[in-house]
C-alpha cells in the first residue's frame, strides 16, 4: 500500500488499492457473477486487515469451493463433505490460540453436515463458521439443496420444489442461534457494495471475537449460483431481493448482550 | 523398535485401560471418540486420568459420531498433533471415509478397532471379521493402513507405541486391531515409558502461515488425473518401503511338519494348540503376524517348503487365510478353522481339526 506506481509516460500515481497478500495471484475458477470469489475477497481483506496470516487457519470442504486454498494464501485444509466443522474442532482445540474458520456450502452445512455443524455451535467451539447459501448444490450441477426455495426448479426438482415431497426449506442459522454455543449468529450477502461492506464488518467482529474466546461465530451469506439457478449473473440478484431475502432475512440473528 | 529394559512393576489391567494408558505415556496431543462396546473404557480411561495429570497437555473430547471423531482425527493430525481414536467394528466402519481421506493427505494418526462380531450390529462378544477391512484399505481407493495385531495386554500398551513410531515415520494413518476379549481381558503389563516417544517437527502441518514458507494445504483433492496418478504411484512406492516393517513371531518351526498361522487372540490359543500337539508327538509349529500389513507373506512361503500341511485359525469365516495362500501359491495345502459370530475355538477343537486333514493327508499319500 501507499506505493508509488510509475506509468510509461512519467507520471507518478500513488497506490491505494492492491490485491493483499493473503489472496493468490490466481483467478478464480468460478463462474462469472458467483457470490464466492466476493466472499472470499471479504474474508482475505479481514484477515490482512487484521494482520492475522500467521494465525488464521481455514476449513474448506467438499462444495465449489473447496479449491478455496488456491486462493486464500493461508493454512488450509480441505474436508470431506459436511464435516468442515468436525475438522475445525480437530485443529481448533489442539491449537486454541489460532484462528479457525469453515467455509461451507449449504448442502454441505445444512444437510449432510447437520450432525457436525448442530454439535460444533452447541459446543460452542471458538472458531467462525461461514455459511454460504446459494439455494443449490453448485458443484454437482444444480440439484435441490436443504435451503432450496418452496417451487424453485433444480435439475432434481425439476417441476418445482414440492414442500409435501422434501419438506421446507431449513433455516439452520436461526436453528444454530438458538444454542447456547453460539455468540454472534447474523446472516447477510454480497449482492451490491453495501452489503459487502456490511459482511466485512460481520467477519472482523467474529475474528475478534474468537481472538476473545468468546464460542461460535455463524455467519450465513445468502448468495447466488448464477449456472445453477440458469440466471444471468443480474438476474440473480433480482431472484436474491425478491424470493431469497423474504425468506431468509438480511441481518443479525443473535448478537452478543454487551 | 528397539526393545528398552522396563524397570515399572508389572499391573494387572484391562487391555483397554493398558492401551489408554500407554496413550497418555507416548504423549498423544488429542483423542477424539464415541462411546462403543466393547471399547468404552479407552474413553472413560482418558476422561478419567487425563485430568490428574497436570503434566500432560492432552485434548479428550467425545464427539457426536465416529464420523465426527474420525474427521476430528483428521484435522488435528493436519495441523501437525499426535492424535489417535479408537471404536468398535460399526463405528469403524463409520469412518471410513475419513480413514480413505487420511490416507491420501497422508496424515499420521492412531485409529484401535477393538473388533466384535458381525456383519451387522451384530454381537459385542469378540471377532476378527474386520481383517479384509482393516488390511486391504476399508474406504474407498487404493491406500493401506499400518496394522498391527497385539495377542495380549502387554501388546495392547506397547504397540501404542509402535503404531504412532511407524505412522509417524510413514505419514500414514495406522491401525490397531484387537478384539472384544483382548480389550475386556485383565492380564499382568509392563507399561511403556512415561514419554518415551519423541516427536519429530512436521513442517507440512498446518500452524498458521508465516512469512518465511508458503502456505501448507491438507488435501485428498487431485483433480486432475495425471496429478492423482502421481499422488497414487507415491502412495504405492511408500506402501512398498513400508514392506520392510514386517513382524511377526514363530513358535517351534523349526522342525515343525504341520504350520498353525494364526494371529491376535487365536494365536494365543494355537500356541496351546502346538503344547498339546507335541505331547501327543504331532510336530505342530506356529507362525502368527504381528503387522497384517504388511503381511509376512515371504516367511510363511519359507516355511511352506518344510511343511506337510498349513492350517490357519481365524475368528471369522476366513479372511487372513486368503493372504497365507497368496503366500504359498499351492505349494502345500492351506486349510482353514474358523469360528464366528464372538464364539471361539477352543484348542482342543483345533487339534481334532489338525487331526482329521493329518488323517485325510496320509489316506492321499497312501
Ligand atoms: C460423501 C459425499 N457425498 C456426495 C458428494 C458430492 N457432492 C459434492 S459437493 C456436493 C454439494 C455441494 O453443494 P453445497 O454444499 O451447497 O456447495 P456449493 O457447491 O453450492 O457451493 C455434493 C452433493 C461428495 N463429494 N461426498
Ligand atoms: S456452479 Fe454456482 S456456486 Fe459454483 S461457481 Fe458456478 S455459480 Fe458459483
Ligand atoms: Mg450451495
């Protein structure tokens, strides 16, 4: 930062703005409009912001992101899926003065990973859990996840997600406020500049607040799949103000009583 | 391992409670586990000890499923501790999958199967079924486990020791296989030394990123097939080296005309089974694996040359028996006595076993 950049011409800009040294100087592999690489970008800047590098230690399991350690330029590792926040506990409570978090999809989190992620916040494992909700398994082309909407097409609810069939969408962030484990739940998104600011400020309120061992941080991001909701990128965000965020509503969930 | 003079006075202890014990001794960082019988008392030793000893750092958490603890397992070991769990055959099979993703992050780490009978929920009472699942991988893809098959309560507390010495030098998840009466039983042990197991620094551990190294990634994940390829003929290159960690223990081979193989709790009886034998003037010699993998596979075809007849003695339907034959390649005949379901063969049973294929042998050759 604050550099000074030297154009052909002879003029001198100054550098405000630079990729940080906790991103790769590797270009995303998603596609164009996906709210991961944002939400990466938010959770690399904290983490540079926070000077952290060195502590930080992130959980990516099975899901679109699980390349997420070609980008992020800290201790990773990968997990199987669903199980993000068993291995965070794993690393978590044999190096307790790190910064743990998980990085997971909603399929991930919210179904095959619900025994995991349920006992995690219950136990109010000091570790940050971010939990990307697109409404669809990304990875595996499109199909109905547990936060799929009531009548949203999916290439395994292709007539519409039928609530008599697969039950109602499952919102686990109000579920996982409702643990005492559990010290800063909130949900929020990505979908214009304000919002990005505001989960930026969620992420570096749940780093300190671990760095104060103060139990579970939850921080649901109700984002997009442009490919498997088969929108363009701005069609998507129609879909996240109009259908997505009536049901599951921007803001803090649970917040500490300070 | 070289074997150090023991100067502790010998205890009498469950084989369970001798392999906690040991646990704490070699300085485990974590253990992570779900309740199962008959295996508990590894946890209810842990939950019980490890708080009297303010000399220790070690992490016991009941997790809520052994799919929880064996990812557990995995992430600590990643982040470079000496970690360990340890279940029952339904729980083992639980874990799977995370055993497969250890193996190919090659990350070191302890898992005890205290095996009991199936298929199934099956029995609580002691079997060797899980043999084919513990040595020729169990998860999905192509990886092994370091096994080791202790035949007593001493061997429960020391092969601790052995498994994370060997898990540790490999990066390579390894496994301990007893059975129910082996975990319950209470026999005299010499316990291993209080700290006896140094660690080595593990650089490819996940600590945190600093300036001076690029970051370390934990991953099973290769997606590209020439990159999987390579990871998998790495992998096979390491299971060959560890070939040269092969155990295994003999009793009265060597003018033996009839080869018992059997390993864990049947060999304990076919040792009885020689004793007997030779009172009656049958030269009966035994040959029981220490590590089912790697397996003694050159030894048993060595002895295969002296023999009239193998009998192998198992508490299944016939798992390590297929390995002795792969050893033997039709050299002698390899018979098999099996017991099932947590029952168990008595030596009596096997001698008449022995027995009758002498008889049977001598009619052919007749
Ligand atoms: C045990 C197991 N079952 C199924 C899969 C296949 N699988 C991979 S990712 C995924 C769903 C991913 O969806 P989500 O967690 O919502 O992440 P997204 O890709 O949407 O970000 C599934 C079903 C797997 N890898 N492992
Ligand atoms: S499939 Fe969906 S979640 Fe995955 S990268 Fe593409 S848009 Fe993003
Ligand atoms: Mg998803």
């Amino acid at each position: 930062m604050n550099e000074k950049l030297l154009l052909d011409d002879g003029t001198e800009l100054e550098q405000v703005f630079c990729r940080p040294d906790t991103l790769t100087d590797v270009p995303y592999h998603y596609c164009p409009g996906c709210g991961h690489s944002v939400v990466h970008n938010v959770l690399m800047e904290v983490v540079d912001e926070l000077d952290i590098q060195d502590k930080t230690i992130g959980v990516a399991p099975v899901g679109c992101s699980v390349f997420a350690y070609h980008y992020m330029n800290i201790d990773m590792q990968e997990a199987a899926h669903g199980r993000a926040c068993a291995v965070a506990t794993g690393i978590k409570r044999v190096l307790p003065d790190k910064l743990v978090f998980t990085y997971q999809g909603d399929g991930d989190l919210a179904a095959i990973g619900t025994a995991e992620t349920i006992h995690t916040v219950n136990r109010g494992e000091n570790i940050l859990i971010v939990f990307i909700n697109n409404g669809i398994y990304g990875m595996t082309g499109g199909q109905m996840a547990p936060t799929t909407l009531p009548g949203m097409v999916t290439s395994t609810s292709p007539y519409g997600r039928d609530i008599h069939m697969s039950g109602y969408p499952l919102k686990i962030t109000e579920l996982a406020a409702q643990l005492p484990g559990a010290y800063y739940v909130t949900r929020q998104s990505v979908h214009n500049p304000n919002a990005v600011r505001k989960l930026k400020k969620a992420v570096t309120k749940a780093f300190e607040y671990q760095m104060q061992n103060k139990g579970t941080c939850f921080i649901e991001v109700v984002s997009n799949c442009p490919s498997g909701w088969k929108m363009t990128p701005v069609e998507t965000i129609k879909y996240l103000e109009e259908v997505m965020f009536p049901y599951y509503p921007l803001g803090d969930v649970k917040v500490p009583k300070e | 391992m070289e074997k150090e003079i023991r100067k502790e006075e010998p205890r009498l202890m469950k084989g369970n409670e001798a392999l906690a014990e040991a646990a704490i001794r070699a300085d485990i960082d974590a253990y992570f586990g779900y309740p199962i019988t008959p295996q508990s008392e590894v946890i209810e030793y842990l939950m019980r000890e490890v708080p009297n000893r303010k000399d220790k750092k070690i992490v016991v958490l009941q997790a809520e499923s052994e799919v929880a603890s064996i990812n557990m397992v995995y992430g600590a070991a990643g982040a470079g501790a000496r970690v360990m769990t340890s279940s029952s055959s339904p729980g083992i099979s639980l874990m799977q999958e995370g055993i497969s993703y250890i193996a190919s992050a090659q990350l070191p780490c302890l898992i005890v199967n205290v095996v009991r009978g199936g298929p199934g929920l099956g029995t609580i009472q002691p079997s060797q079924g899980d043999y084919f699942q513990a040595t020729k991988g169990g998860g999905h893809g192509d990886y092994h486990l370091i096994v080791l098959a202790p035949a007593s309560v001493q061997e429960m507390a020391d092969f601790v020791f052995d498994a994370f010495h060997l898990a540790e030098k490999y990066r390579n998840p390894a496994m301990i296989l007893a059975d129910g009466a082996l975990g319950q039983m209470m026999e005299k042990v010499v316990l291993p030394p209080d700290g006896g197991l140094s660690k080595q620094p593990k650089p490819w551990a996940t600590t945190g990123k600093t300036k001076d190294r690029n970051h370390n990634i934990i991953t099973s994940l290769f997606i590209q097939p020439e990159e999987m390829e390579k990871v998998n003929l790495e992998l096979q290159k390491k299971y060959e080296a560890m070939q040269s960690e092969v155990r295994w223990e003999e009793f009265q081979t060597d003018d033996a005309e009839i080869l018992l193989v059997a390993f864990g709790l049947s060999a304990r009886i076919c040792q009885k089974v020689v004793d007997l034998g030779r009172e009656k003037g049958i030269k009966i010699g035994l040959l029981r694996p220490i590590t089912l993998y790697p397996f003694p596979y050159k030894r048993i075809d060595e002895l295969a040359d002296k023999v009239e007849f193998i009998l192998d003695v198992e508490m299944n339907a016939g798992q390590m028996v297929e390995d002795v034959r792969l050893a033997v390649e039709g050299k002698v005949p390899v018979y098999f006595k099996g017991r099932m379901g947590g029952m168990i063969a008595t030596p009596e049973e096997i001698l008449q076993e022995i027995e009758a294929i002498h008889e049977k042998q001598n009619v052919l050759h007749d």
